[in-house]
C-alpha cells in the first residue's frame, strides 16, 4: 500500500499534483493523481505485486507531478529492495523510500 509522500517543495511551487509509479520486474504501478496538493498527500491505495523467486527483488519508485500539457515532471525517485523482507512471506512490512533528484534528498514515501 502506497500511504503518503512528505514532498520538499521549491519556494515558487505552492501546490503539486504528484502521483506514485513503482516498476517491478516487467509491471508498472501508478497511483491517482492528487490535484493541488499540499504535503503531506495521502494515497491510501493498494497493489498486489507478483514475486518469483530468481526475479529482481527491487522496486523503482518514482514520484511525479502530472501536468496538464506536456510531459510529466520528475519530483524524486528511490529503491525499496524486497530482499530485506522477503523472509517474512506474507507478513506486512513497512518502510520509508527516501526520494532523491540530482543528489538531493527531495522527501519521502510511506509504503506498507
């Protein structure tokens, strides 16, 4: 379950419309996009992830700003690597993805 996002903003962006992508193995996940959003933006949705053993254990989050014309923004991305809980099969885990752009911390992802 994405949860919520603590996102830095820059001085001259009040408002983002940020959404959630995650890529695991060949599959791309994206939440709703939540217009005008203040930090922090909760998501609250849910996606069922097939693991296979020998698959990659890493999922791609990206955190993006839609926009109305033209392409999506870049706001920050990060790793969750499943390995660390992959022993725990079928308990829920919850972690943080730190989100970076250009080497700079640029928020968080809760992700349960």
């Amino acid at each position: 379950t994405v949860q919520s996002a603590d996102l830095a903003t820059r001085k001259s962006v009040r408002h983002l419309d940020p959404y959630v992508r995650m890529k695991f193995s060949r599959n791309r996940y994206e939440t709703m996009a939540k217009y005008g959003s203040s930090n922090p933006v909760h998501f609250n949705e849910t996606f069922d992830l097939d693991y296979s053993a020998g698959a990659s254990s890493v999922i791609d989050v990206s955190v993006m700003d839609k926009k109305q014309i033209g392409t999506d923004e870049p706001i920050g991305r990060g790793y969750i690597d499943l390995s660390q809980f992959l022993p725990a099969q079928g308990r829920s885990f919850q972690t943080e993805v730190r989100l970076v752009r250009h080497g700079e911390s640029v928020g968080v992802v809760n992700v349960r």
